[in-house]
C-alpha cells in the first residue's frame, strides 16, 4: 500500500491452535499479542480470517446423538444418502491423490487458500503416515465427488473437494 507506506498480512484460518486438557489458554493469547506486535513494528496490518469454514464435531458423541444435532435439510439428505447404494472410500495413494487434483475445478482454490501446485509440493513434502487423503463417495464404482483431508493427531481439516458427477 504506497499512501500509507504499509501492506496487509493476511493469516488464513490460522493461527493454528490445539487445545488440550493442560494447556494454559493464555499461550494463544500470548501468541496474539506477539503476532500483532511483529506485524505492526513493520507497518503491516495483519488480518486474521477466521476459520469460519471449519467445524469442531465430537465424535465421542454417539451418531444418533449426532443426527439429532443436524439440521432438518441435512438430516433428510443424510437419509437419502444411506438408503442410495453408496459406499465411502478413503484413499492414501499417490494415485487417488493426483485423480482428485486433476478434478478439482482449475478456476478454485483450496479452502486454506492453496492453490493446486501448492497443495502438492505439501503432499510431496509430507511424510507417509502425515499424506493428505482423499475421501471419496462412490456408487456401482464410479466416483461421485470427493474431498481431500488433512489430519493433525486428533484433527481432521477439510482442504477441497470435486463434485465429479453432480448429476448423478
């Protein structure tokens, strides 16, 4: 931003943060504080986006429990779904990896931002047990759309997906 001798930051969905049982929640506050502070010493404002996209589910919970919690629209296409002949497919190799990629829509981004070429040098630099994996739902073999997922210990995050057959 030339008139004002600055620029913008933008941190998406981020800062990352895993709260568990003994963590001190003022370390995310301190985080924060520092954060802020680094980017204004260099007349940057800094933009936070929330992670408006994600979604925290227990699933400790039991799934009836859960179905409860839906929303009637989603309970009735949830519905649907399980009396279709689908079947869920989670995929680790490369080869399901690079299938998603060529499906996802060229004129998208990732829901982190990322664009396909960024996506693959993290898959590329992941190790084995870390890979991203594509979930897939299929019927009769043939894919109907899938999403790539990211996980973290006990975290799950939504990265993309491809409506391969969004007629069917």
């Amino acid at each position: 931003m030339p008139v004002v001798g600055g620029g913008v930051v933008r941190v998406v969905r981020g800062p990352l943060w895993r709260r568990e049982e003994d963590t001190d929640p003022l370390i995310l506050a301190y985080l924060m504080v520092a954060l802020r502070r680094h980017w204004l010493e260099r007349r940057l404002y800094i933009h936070l986006h929330p992670p408006w996209a994600s979604v925290l589910v227990d699933l400790t919970i039991p799934p009836e429990a859960l179905r409860n919690r839906l929303r009637p629209r989603w309970r009735v296409l949830l519905e649907e779904a399980e009396g279709s002949e689908l079947e869920g497919v989670v995929c680790a190799d490369e080869t399901a990896f690079e299938s998603f990629l060529v499906r996802f829509p060229r004129t998208h981004t990732f829901a982190a931002g990322l664009t396909p070429v960024a996506v693959r040098r993290l898959q590329a630099a992941l190790s084995p047990e870390q890979r991203l994996l594509v979930c897939e739902v299929r019927r009769a073999g043939r894919s109907l759309g899938g999403a790539l997922m990211g996980f973290y210990g006990n975290t799950a995050e939504y990265l993309g997906s491809t409506p391969d057959h969004p007629s069917v």
